[in-house]
C-alpha cells in the first residue's frame, strides 16, 4: 500500500514514513456503496509492529454527493486506548467534515464553501486531553492535560485562526509540574501573541506577549523570564 500510496502523493518525509510506519487497507463494495477498513503499525527496530490506528468507515456515493463516516481507535492495543467518530460529506457546494471527535476530549469540524464566496470555518476543542494517550506514553516519561479551543474563518487561502491553548500538569522525565498558557491569533497580514505564561505552582517562569508584523515584516516581542533555563529542557531530552 505505501509504493501505491507514494506513487500518487510523494512526501518528502517518505523514507521516515516508510522506515517507521507500516499500512494495510480493505475495502469492500461497489462504486456507490464501499465498507473501508484501515490499519496503521509502529514499527520498532525496523520491523516489530505495534498497532497505532485501526478505522472502519462507511461511503456512500450519489451523482453529486459523496458522504462517509466511521470510527477509529488509537493505540487498540493499549489499556489506555482511545475511539473516536467522524462524519463528512462532500458536493458540487462544500467539502465539510461535519464531526470529528476522541471521546468527550477532543471535537472538532471543518466546512470549505466552494461557492463564488469562498469561505472556510471551523474550530477544534479540547477538554482535558490526556497527552499521554494521544501519544500512546506507556510510562510517566510524558504526560499532561490540554485544553484549547482555536477557530478559523475565512478564505480558505488565508484564514483567520486564533484562540488559546492551555497546557496543565505537564511533566517531561524529570521536569515538571509545569502550566503554560498562550493566547494567539494570525491571518495573512501577520501573528499576534497576545499572552504567553509558563508557570511552576505559583511562580511565573516566562512571560511573553508581541506582534509579528509580515506586510511590513518587522517583528516586536517582549519575553521575560524569572528562573527559568532552557539548558534544562535540553538536558532532559538528550538522557
């Protein structure tokens, strides 16, 4: 399936696809009405494989509307795995995935008008995300909640996107508790940063907040920082 898939979408991250993943696909059917069943492996040590996705969808297809909607698991293979559901359609008007979802954790949809006003909206939010599952974690190496909620609007070229991103009880190796905090927005004119915090219980390690102007191409940030090192997240990532 890869040399299939690679023949009609070359990557230029190919060959560390190809090293680290392995796929297979089923599908069964006709041309209106198709059962698809996926599945995506880890690879380890270049040949072990451990499951990573495993999704079941069904397509349904007239004269001028195509609809599809499944459900997919990551890490089936993990007491912490995680299922989730989608829903998208497609006609001469939209292309528009109606829902997506990881359990009550993460949702989201995303619709492109294809109409003479082109337009793109939609958003992402999460509640709590365990990044440990998401990343399929088997220890304590890596964990932490998120919450977030980012928008866009408009062209579908050069939307508008913005909201926050909010990091809690993050722990990496060694290092944490951390929670960080960012509140942005960009656009085809530039990037602003409204707020950035990275805290330690009650003391504030970084401050940051600026303005990225890109027609002008000027750049104006202010960082300031009390005890934090950025030595110690290297450190941390090379043991």
């Amino acid at each position: 399936m890869d040399d299939l898939f690679y023949s009609l979408w070359r990557l230029p991250q190919r060959r560390f696809v190809q090293d680290n993943f392995a796929a297979s696909l089923y599908v069964h059917g006709n041309a209106t009405q198709m059962l698809i069943r996926a599945t995506i492996d880890r690879l380890e040590y270049g040949f072990e494989e451990r499951p990573l996705l495993q999704a079941t969808a069904n397509l349904d297809r007239t004269k001028n509307t195509l609809k599809t909607n499944g459900r997919f698991i990551l890490h089936p293979d993990s007491p912490s795995a995680m299922g989730g559901e989608f829903d998208f359609i497609a006609d001469e008007d939209l292309l528009s995935l109606r829902r997506f979802n990881f359990g009550d954790q993460l949702s989201g949809s995303v619709t492109a008008h294809l109409t003479d006003e082109k337009t793109l909206s939609g958003e992402i939010i999460a509640n709590s995300l365990d990044v440990a599952r998401v990343f399929g974690v088997a220890d304590s190496s890596f964990a932490g909640f998120v919450d977030m909620k980012i928008s866009l609007l408009g062209a579908p070229d050069a939307p508008r996107v913005g909201g926050f991103v909010n990091l809690k009880s993050v722990r990496y190796r060694e290092m944490g508790v951390y929670d960080a905090f960012a509140y942005f927005d960009m656009d085809s004119t530039g990037f602003n940063l409204q707020k950035l915090l990275l805290n330690q219980g009650e003391a504030t390690l970084l401050y940051a907040n600026g303005v990225y102007n890109r027609l002008a191409d000027s750049l104006d940030f202010s960082i300031k920082g009390a005890g934090f090192d950025a030595a110690d997240f290297y450190g941390a990532s090379d043991k």
